[in-house]
C-alpha cells in the first residue's frame, strides 16, 4: 500500500480528534489474559476495556 494523500492524513487526524487517549498500567501476565479474552469474543483489548467501564459504570449508577 502507498503513501497516503494529504486528503487522508487531513481525515484521519480529523477522525482522532475526536478521540482521548488513557494510558493503564498493568501487569504484562494480566495484559495477555485480558487479551486473550478479548480474542476470544471477538473484540480487541480497546474495545473489552471500553465494554467492561461502560458496563461498571451502569451497574455502579446511583451508588454514590
């Protein structure tokens, strides 16, 4: 594949605006389980951690 035109790094910096980055730390040994699992349902580790806070958060609504 080619180099890409600057019509394409214009939309795909556009895109990652819209985005935040979080950085986790965690144990390599509970990055591959968590990778792993993801695999296994068919996502990414992105999207698992991304699932798995959305549904914390609605499991944890109104606790406080």
């Amino acid at each position: 594949m080619g180099e890409k035109t600057e019509a394409q790094k214009k939309a795909q910096q556009k895109y990652m605006e819209k985005f935040a980055v979080a950085r986790v730390r965690m144990d390599r040994d509970k990055y591959e389980a968590i990778q792993t699992h993801a695999e296994s349902r068919g996502e990414s580790v992105n999207g698992f951690i991304n699932r798995a806070i959305e549904e914390a958060m609605e499991r944890e609504k109104g606790e406080i």
